[in-house]
C-alpha cells in the first residue's frame, strides 16, 4: 500500500525566508503526487500536482515542488515567505484505486 | 469551479445519537469521498463512491455508513454516534478522468458528547 511521510508536523519560518516543506512517497512506481493546503476553519485545496512530464512543477501563491524519483520525494518550496502563507499544508499521493493517501500534514508558522 | 457544499459546519450531539452528515456537490463530478481529520493524523478515508448507489470502503469504514442516492449528494452517517467520532469531517468531490485532483468542502467539525 502507498504511503506519504511528511517530514516535521511543524515548520517554523521568518517572514521573507525560504520555506522548505518536506514530502517522501513509498511506491515502486512513481504515483501522481499532490500538496494541498488547508488555511485555518476551511477545506482543502489543490496547491499542485506532478503527473507526468516536467519534474518541477509550479503553484499557486509562488509554490513550487520537484518530484525526485531516485529520492521518492516530492518536496514543497517558496523563496520568500509571507505572512498569509500560515496553514496547514498536506502531501498526497494516487496511485492506485483507492484515490489519494495523504500524508500527515505540516504546520507551517511564519515568524513576523 | 466545482463547488462541495456540507450542510453543517458545526454539530454536538450526544453518545448514541443517529447523526446525518450532508454534502452536495455542483459540478457532475463522479468521485466523492469521505475524509475524517484528526491533529497529528491527517486525513484518513472513511467511505468513497465512483457512481450512484455505489459505495466502497476505505481504511476507516467502522461505525460509519454512507448514501449516494443521487450524483451530486453523498452522505454520511453515523448508525449510534459515540465519542472517539468527534472529529473534523471532510467530504471531497472529484472528475472520473482527474481522480486525484480533489475538491473539499468546509468541513464539519462534529463533536459528540
């Protein structure tokens, strides 16, 4: 069964530093992968997502993830970190009939 | 947008209580699913549905039952609420051709007591 591991249930950042959220996948075959992103009392929404193709795939709001599949990782990136970017932040992968698993979230904190 | 609208954001209702969690979806979407969120744990998938009147287990499927009578309305029910099912409910609508990009409600944040 495939399974996501993210690395650190929080992240603490100062605003206008970089933000490295981490994400692995256990699968021998590379599955389509996801982050998601939760803002306090929502739901989920898609941040981005690796199919196929270009391994370095953009977001919104200035995210971006580079699948590595000699790594199993899927890691989430942003240069400069704001304020508005506090939330909770969920890697996900498919890769089978079952839809998607998640992993089990990062919190992310931005430091003024 | 696909729109995924849950009918209550908050609910208490007491131990044994039949509890009905609605969520409508806007969108002719096939896929919609049921999700429970608990700190430290993530989301886990209660129940699943690829069509009408077809349900699937996920990986927590006790003490819950679930309801597609119709494409855009999918259920969740809880037969004799008890504590360990207060959570943070989530249900999630997706396209037969683009599974895993999901659309999430609000959630409903059900506390019994």
């Amino acid at each position: 069964a495939q399974s996501v591991t993210q690395l650190g249930s929080h992240v603490s950042v100062s605003e206008g530093a970089l933000v490295l959220l981490r994400c692995n996948y256990s699968s021998s075959v590379p599955p389509y992968l996801f982050w998601y992103v939760q803002y306090p009392n929502q739901g989920l929404q898609l941040l981005l997502k690796y199919t196929t193709g270009a391994t370095l795939v953009k977001g919104i709001n200035g995210f971006e993830a580079e699948f590595k599949k000699s790594e199993t990782s899927f890691h989430l990136t942003k240069p400069s970190a704001h304020m508005s970017d506090a939330a909770e932040y969920f890697c996900a992968a498919e890769g089978g009939a079952d839809g998607l698993t998640f992993g089990k979230g990062t919190h992310l904190i931005i430091q003024p | 947008d696909v729109k995924v609208t849950q009918s209550s954001r908050y609910l208490v209702k007491r131990t044994g209580e039949k509890v009905f969690l609605e969520c409508v979806q806007d969108m002719d979407h096939e896929n919609m699913f049921w999700y429970r969120q608990d700190p430290g744990l993530g989301l886990r998938l209660i129940y699943f549905s690829y069509d009408v009147k077809m349900k699937e287990k996920g990986d927590i499927p006790e003490g819950y039952s679930v309801s597609r009578e119709k494409k855009e309305r999918f259920s969740l029910i809880l037969e004799s609420a008890s504590t360990n099912q207060t959570s943070m409910y989530l249900c999630a609508a997706s396209f037969q051709g683009d599974p895993g990009e999901l659309f999430f409600g609000e959630g409903s944040r059900l506390t019994v007591l």
